[in-house]
C-alpha cells in the first residue's frame, strides 16, 4: 500500500517529464492556443508591448512563486487543458529557440482583440495567425509536408477571444464617445467575419478540430463595474453584448460545419459558466465571487495590481476568490472552468466537450 503511493507520488511529480521519455510521441494530439490574457501563458513577457506581461509581483505568486507572465496567481486555463490532455507544458512563440512542435505551441497574448483597430497595443489575433502560418512553415521544414499535415489536422485549435473588443468599448473609449456612437450590429459583424477569416486560415493550413471558449460575462468583471461606477451584481449593457455575440458566433459555427468538410468544433459557455459563479459562488466554493483578490477602489476594479508604481491591497485568504484581479480568475476558477471545458456535458460545452474533441481523429 505504502509502496503503490510512493511509486504513485514519483509518477505524479514526473507528470511533465514522462510523455518525453516514452514513446508516446506519435499518439498526441497538439494543442494550439489562440487568444487574450485569460489565455496568455507569457507571450506578451517575451514581447516589447508596454506594460503588458503580468510581470511582477503578486502575478503567480501562489503557484509559481514569481511571476511567469501569466493573469492569475497560478495557472491558467489552457495549461490545465494540456495536462488533461496529456500533453508536456505548452511554450508561448516568442520565447526563443524552441525546436519542437510535437505538443503544440500557445500564440495568445493579453489585450488580443480580433479587430486590429480596436487594440492597437497587443499582439492581436490577426498577428497571432501570421505567427501561426509562419510556424508552420518552420514546421515543414523540420519533418516535411505529409508529416507537417499530419500534425496539423489531428491538432485542437483552442480560442479564447472577443471579450477585449468589447470590454474596450466600455474602458477607454466610452469616456470620449457614447456607446450609441457604435453601431453594435455592425461592429459585432466585423469581429465574427475577420474571426471566420482567421478560422478558416487554419483550416486551409490543415486544421480540423476547433474549440472556443465564448464571451464571458464582461458586466460582472470588477474592472467594468468600477469604470462604469456600477453598484450591482452584473451591469446589464455590456452583458447584453456577450450574449448577442455568443448567440451569433454559435450561428457561425453550425454554418461553418456545412461549408467546411471535415470542420469539428466545441464551445464552452463560458458566460454563464462565470456568471453562475459570480451568482452562487458559496456554491462553487468561493466566499466572494464579486469583490476581486488584487486591486484598490470600488470591487478591487482599478488595474493597479498590474502596475508597479501603484498601491494596491492582496486578499490574505486566497481560495475564497473568485477574481484574482479586476478581469482575471484564480487558479481555482481556472481549474473549474478547465474541467468543465474538458470533460463537462452538454448543458456547459457542445456539441463535444475537449475530452472528446480530442479523441477524434
Ligand atoms: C521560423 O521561421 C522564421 C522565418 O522564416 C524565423 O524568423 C523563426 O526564427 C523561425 N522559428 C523557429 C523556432 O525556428
Ligand atoms: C474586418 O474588420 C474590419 C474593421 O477592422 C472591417 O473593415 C472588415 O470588413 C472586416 N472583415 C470582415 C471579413 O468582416
Ligand atoms: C453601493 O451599495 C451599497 C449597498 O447598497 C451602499 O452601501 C453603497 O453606499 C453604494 N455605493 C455607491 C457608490 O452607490
């Protein structure tokens, strides 16, 4: 019995290392990440983008003792993705000489928006995509073309994205411009057609098997409460945003299954997933789901915890929150949301959940 934990322990701590000495190397399946910070595993570290990167204390403080680039006092969803899947440790692109693709590689960045215009000081979608294609142009070359294509259509292409175009919306340029300035539909056209656009990049690359994570509630973000010096539990405009979207990005994804052969997708409802959470979070396990660990002012809501030169106060009891800071989940909710995402029913992701997903050929 003592012996069976021991070996059992060793193995646990040897999670990472053990897919690379065995030769499992021809039965994983990729994961290439797509996406903004909730996503960001350190791409925006490596990059020269202003005051981006999650680069200092209290960022990765609980799990990782300092900061590794990532919005959360630990891991992040993706990271629980790729272990479930089995997978060693995603790297970002940008960090330098990396000379395997076999697990896949994570392209998203904080601020990502899909519309260029909207986020002109992140690495966005459409630079995320040209630093795809050009890897798999590395990729070719390293083990050729049916091998590269192989690779590339067994891969699960995961997306978290959409939620910086609109949460802008409410944080930079409301102040100068009513929202009524916008023409929503419009605007929500122009995110879901260069999405589609970028979508369809990687299935002419090869890709088969797609994932996305929807827009959460933005309105119950600590951040968007504090900016739009809202009292309640959710402000009720920008979550009538993340729902038109959502509900019009399933449109799109039903109707790419027909154009696309061979196209598979899953969406976790992230929304309301989130937003249940912030509801019943006693339910969940969290004592406060609406107030966030990190910040100052009204909910924890101003940025300050991501700026050095800011004071800012930290929770003491960590596992009790929600929010790690004003827009970004603890580990604990990412580890939740990442479960639910992997193996969940069909109330919570459809039409396959990621355990299927990547089961498929
Ligand atoms: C991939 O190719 C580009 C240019 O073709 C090059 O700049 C980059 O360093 C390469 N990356 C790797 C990891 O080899
Ligand atoms: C992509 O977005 C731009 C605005 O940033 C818009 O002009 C263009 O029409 C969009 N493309 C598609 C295919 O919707
Ligand atoms: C917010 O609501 C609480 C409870 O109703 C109240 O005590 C507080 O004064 C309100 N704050 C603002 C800024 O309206």
């Amino acid at each position: 019995m003592t012996q069976m934990f021991v070996t059992l322990a060793i193995c646990a701590t040897l999670l990472f290392v053990c897919p690379t000495i065995s030769n499992a190397e021809n039965i994983k399946t990729p994961l290439f990440v797509f996406g903004d910070s909730l996503y960001d595993i350190g791409m925006s570290f490596y990059s020269d983008v202003e005051g981006a990167g999650a680069k200092h204390w209290p960022y990765g403080e609980h799990y990782f003792n300092i900061p590794v680039g990532r919005y959360s006092d630990g891991l992040v969803i993706p990271d629980f993705i790729a272990k479930f899947a089995d997978l060693d440790p995603l790297q970002p692109y940008l960090v330098p000489r990396i000379n395997s693709y076999a697990n896949g590689i994570n392209f998203a960045s904080s601020n990502a928006c899909v519309l260029t215009e909207t986020c002109v000081e992140a690495i966005n979608l459409k630079m995320q995509l040209h630093y795809f294609v050009q890897m798999v142009q590395n990729l070719t070359q390293q083990v050729g073309k049916s091998e590269a294509n192989r690779h590339l259509s067994k891969a699960v292409y995961l997306f978290n994205i959409g939620a910086d175009d609109y949460v802008t919306l409410f944080q930079t340029t409301l102040k100068k411009r009513p929202l009524s300035f916008y023409d929503k539909n419009l605007y929500m056209k122009q995110i879901l057609g260069n999405l589609t656009v970028h979508i369809k990049t990687i299935y002419n690359q090869g890709g088969r098997k797609f994932a996305f994570q929807n827009v959460g509630p933005i309105g119950c973000m600590p951040s968007v409460k504090y900016t739009l010096d809202f009292n309640g539990t959710c402000a009720q405009e920008p979550q009538e945003l993340a729902r038109m979207h959502n509900a019009a990005f399933s449109a799109v994804a039903k109707r790419l299954l027909s154009e696309l052969p061979g196209f598979k997708y899953s969406i976790y409802d992230f929304y309301v997933a989130l937003h249940q959470r912030v509801l019943y979070g006693n339910t969940y396990g969290f004592k406060e789901s609406e107030i966030a660990c990190c910040g100052s002012g009204a909910f924890n809501g101003d940025y300050s915890c991501q700026m050095e030169d800011r004071t800012f106060s930290l929770c003491n009891s960590l596992n009790d929150y929600l929010w790690f800071d004003a827009r970004h989940p603890t580990h604990k909710a990412n580890h939740q949301f990442a479960k639910e995402f992997w193996s969940g029913g069909p109330d919570v992701v459809a039409p396959y959940n990621l355990h299927n997903l990547f089961a498929m050929p």
